[in-house]
C-alpha cells in the first residue's frame, strides 16, 4: 500500500456521504437545542433526521400543540444558523412511555 499524505486521508474521510450527513445532523440537533432550550426546556429531543426533515419527540400532548405553532420559525433559526437550508420541516410526537 502507497503512503499517503494525512490532509489527503483527512479530506477524502470528511467528504465521505455518510460522515457529512452524520454531521448535519448532529449539526441540526445542536441548532434545535439551542434554539428550543429557553421556551421548551427539556421537554422536547430531537430523534432523527432524514430528507430535510427533523424528527422530535415532545412529553406531552399541550406542549405538541404548543410547540406546533413554533414549526416555522425554528425552521428558519435552525437554517439560519446553519447558513444552509438543511431543515424543510419539523415532525413532531409525544413520546411514548416505555
């Protein structure tokens, strides 16, 4: 096997699909975190993220509805943030006891 440069290595590893999808999307949970933090607490948490849209299970159904409303505007923090349009939507759920 040919030696090849670190930098060489590095950026072929970065470019690879899975590792920039990998992080948007801790990119995009980050984001939602910091956006959400201050208005909805704990309460909500980010579960995936696939073809633009964020994935977030809530604790309840008055904050679903409540966090609903939202939908819009943390879309556009979250991509304003990003300086991408990576979100499309959000898809929120109750989160169901285990």
């Amino acid at each position: 096997m040919k030696p090849q440069r670190l930098d060489a290595l590095l950026e072929a590893f970065l470019n690879d699909p899975r590792i920039k999808r990998g992080i948007l999307r801790a990119k995009v949970f980050n984001a939602y975190i910091e956006i959400t933090k201050d208005t909805f607490g704990d309460g909500t948490e980010p579960t995936g993220f696939k073809n633009g849209v964020l994935y977030v299970e809530v604790e309840s159904s008055p904050m679903l509805n409540d966090i609903s409303f939202f939908e819009e505007t943390i879309v556009e923090e979250i991509n304003k943030k990003l300086g991408e349009r990576a979100v499309k939507r959000i898809k929120f759920k109750v989160k169901e006891d285990k």
